[in-house]
C-alpha cells in the first residue's frame, strides 16, 4: 500500500513537473526561434519611441517590450539609435533619420541610414500652440455644441479607462470626441499627454487612402490602373489592379495571422530592409479579386507604387505638403524603412489630437475649411463595401461595421448608423467617423 501511493505520489509530482516546465519551454523555444524578429521589434518600437515619440526606453520596455523576458538593449543617444539583442545573439540596431522616423540597419551599415535623414520634412509644431482649433491646439472660441449629455459621455469615456474586461487589460492611452467639429472630451492616462505622439499601426493604411486620394486628383494615377512592376510576360499578377490591392482583394499568397516566427509579415517589416521590395515578390495564392483576406502586404505595394509615380522628392513631400500642413496634423511622423520608402501599412506616429483631424477630413467628406484636399467621391469609395467581402466588413483602407454585427446591434436595442466607418490598427487603435453625428472618436491604446 505504501509502494503504491508512492507511486501515486510520484507520477502526480512528475505530472505538475511536467505541465510547469512545457509552457516554459514552449515559450523558451518560440522565443529562441523568433529572436531575430524579436530583437528588431524591440530595437525598432524603442528607437522610435524615444526619438519619435519621445518616452523613455525604461516606459517602453515595461509596457510595449513585457512580453520579452530575455531582452537587453542599448540606447546611443548621441547618435539616436537602439540596439536590442535576446539571449545574447542577434543584435539588430535601429537608427532615427529626422524626417523619415526610425529604421532598422539591416546590413549594420547604421550611417548610411542616417545621411536619409530629411529634416526639411519637419513641419512647425511650435505655431500650432497660438491658432485655433481645428487648424491649432488652440481654444476655438466657438461656444460647446448644444445637445450634448455631458454626463452620458463622462460616463463613456471614463468606461474606456476602467476597469479590465474578463482577462483582457484595456490601457487605454487617449481619447478624443470630436461633435459638431468641437473637442467635447479629452482626456490621457498617467504618463501621456497631449503632445505625445501615437504610434497608430494599421490605421496607417487609410492615411495611404488618403495620399491615394490626392494622386488620383493630381492626376498621378487612377484605382484601375495595374502595378507597374508586375507587368512581365507571364506574370499572373499583371492583372491585379490598385483598387484590388486597396480593397484586400488582390489574391496575394499571404496570411496575416500565421503568429510562428519569422512569419511573411514580421520578416517584412522586421528582416527585411524593403518592406513594399518584399511584399512585391509574394506570389499569387487566388485569382485577383475572387477573394478577400486582410494583407498588410498590399498596402505596402501600394506605397511603393506612389514611390514609383513620383520620384523621391515628391514622393516624400507628398504627405506632408498636401496632407499634413494642410489639415494641421503638425506632429505627423510616417516612418520610412530602410530602403526609403514609407511603411504605408503600419509605421505611423502623430498626436491624438491629429489622428481626430484626419478624422474630421473624412467627416467633411475631404473638405478642410473650404478646401478639397481629396477628390469629391473619394471617401465614398473608402467607405463602400468591398464585394469579395462577404460580411461587408472592409471598404478601400477603411474598415464597415459587418452585416452581423449590425444586426447584432439592431437586436440588442442599439442601432448602428448606416454611415460609420473607422481606421483600425494593433493593439486598440481606432479613428471612427460617423458623418451623419457629425461625430470623430480616437482612441488609442496598447490593449
């Protein structure tokens, strides 16, 4: 009997034994087999959080960097670079170049990253302080819009800031409501403020909607055109269209959730020194636009496209001179990779403060105080259910509220209106416009 229950005893600490070690060496494992990604990400958000966005590496490593037990880094401020290593190999260095954000040296050549830099793309912050709203960060001197339920929406915000849902953490960062073109809330958690740039991750691809928008008005370009650098004999992908590509329909092998490193999508950003060079090498997994999957790839085609209409020097005014300046979005920063060309799908930097102006662009339907700066039509077309979508979920770079979701809504006593449509990025990012509200809500976070 004793024998027994020794065994018993021993196969049930063999078991804890067990179930505790496997998850660690899970993790051990998944960790070691992504170090090389994981070394880059850490190099990459820490260079641009502190020469960007301007927090301190110590911030960084304990919110955005948590999850990466093993990492080291270092931060040369002299020469405004990160280097960040995992388990004492693959030491990755990410440089700032002014003008262009952050990069990672993928050939550890850290100068040439540097002499990128173009400062002349730097707009004024400092004049947004006396001017007022929207162009400025000035009291508009307009009365509060009536109607408002100041402490229904209180009450609103304050739930973005609560507690945890179930297991989830929400850490929200900011949030700004936009009514009748006037700030009714504001408000940021502890360690951020009103000047602090965001990193807005795929909200990113409906500001490229937007620098599309203007290229179709200038005349550069038109959605049914084809991707200059697919027209070889033989290529399937000669038929895939810039309307496809911004519609998610374009057929590229590609799946955005594959999570085991390196995956398509963290060498691309991270292992690579081209992003756009890279998405353009993805073959074709369907039939262009016979079906609809989510593709940061495309996006990036798509800046490397505007790249190729331009020339560099246009191409990097482009945002600033004919977006930005004009609407006011004076902290604006869209990041370049190392091969130059803007990360169009994810590696964008502003104020909250701007993301809700860029709100209200779409909400005047491209209009800024009585100038169109996107072509009448456009944000239409952004907001127009993509057909392959099947739930209509997903306009050109814009993200709809699904049939399901709708009905949803409708069924709990809470219609939706038919006109919402909203950017979304990683981690909690949203820009929602509702044109009929006269509405613009942003909410940044890293959830």
């Amino acid at each position: 009997m004793i024998c027994c229950k020794r065994r018993i005893w021993g196969c049930f600490t063999l078991l804890v034994v067990v179930l505790l070690l496997v998850p660690a060496v899970l993790a051990g494992g998944y960790l070691w087999a992504g170090r090389e990604v994981f070394a880059a990400y850490a190099a990459k958000a820490l260079a641009s959080g502190v020469f960007v966005a301007g927090r301190t590496p110590e911030s960084i490593a304990a919110q955005e960097l948590a999850v990466l037990p093993c990492l080291k880094y270092e931060v040369d401020r002299e020469n405004r670079s990160v280097t960040a290593w995992i388990f004492g190999s693959s030491r990755r260095t990410a440089v700032y170049r002014e003008g262009l954000g952050a990069a990672l040296a993928q050939d550890g050549d850290v100068e040439a990253l540097q002499r990128q830099a173009r400062p002349e793309l730097v707009l004024d912050r400092e004049s947004a302080a006396q001017q007022p709203w929207p162009m400025g960060d000035a009291p508009s001197g307009k009365p509060r819009p009536p109607g408002v339920d100041e402490a229904a929406l209180a009450e609103a915000v304050d739930g973005l800031f609560g507690p945890p849902s179930r297991f989830l953490k929400r850490h929200t960062r900011a949030v700004i409501v936009v009514y009748d073109d006037e700030i009714v809330a504001e408000r940021y958690a502890a360690g951020f403020e009103a000047n602090q740039r965001f990193l807005g991750w795929s909200m990113t691809k409906s500001f490229l909607h937007a620098l599309y928008g203007i290229a179709v008005r200038q005349g550069r370009l038109r959605v049914a055109d084809t991707v200059p650098f697919w027209q070889g004999p033989g290529d399937p992908r000669a038929a895939v269209t810039l309307d496809m590509l911004l519609r998610m329909s374009s057929g590229l092998d590609y799946n955005e959730f594959d999570f085991l490193p390196p995956t398509a999508l963290t060498t691309m950003i991270f292992l690579k020194p081209g992003a756009g060079d890279f998405a353009a090498t993805l073959p074709l997994g369907h039939p262009p636009d016979t079906t609809w999957a989510y593709a940061s790839p495309g996006t990036n085609i798509l800046s490397k496209v505007l790249r190729h209409h331009y020339g560099d020097d246009a191409y990097y005014a482009l945002p600033y001179q004919e977006l930005f300046g004009k609407i006011g979005m004076r902290s604006a920063v869209l990041e370049a990779d190392a091969s130059g060309t803007f990360v169009g799908s994810s590696l964008m930097y502003a104020t909250a403060r701007d993301y809700a102006r860029f709100g209200l662009l779409y909400q005047h339907d491209g209009v800024w105080q009585g100038e169109r700066i996107l072509p009448e039509g456009w944000v239409e077309y952004g907001r127009t259910p993509t057909p392959t979508a099947a739930g209509g979920h997903y306009g050109a770079h814009w993200w709809l509220i699904s049939r399901g979701e709708r009905k949803k809504a409708a069924d709990a006593g809470h219609p939706l209106p038919e006109d919402i449509f909203f950017a979304s990025g990683f981690e909690g990012q949203f820009i929602v416009v509702i044109p009929s509200r006269k509405l613009v809500i942003v909410r940044l976070s890293s959830t």
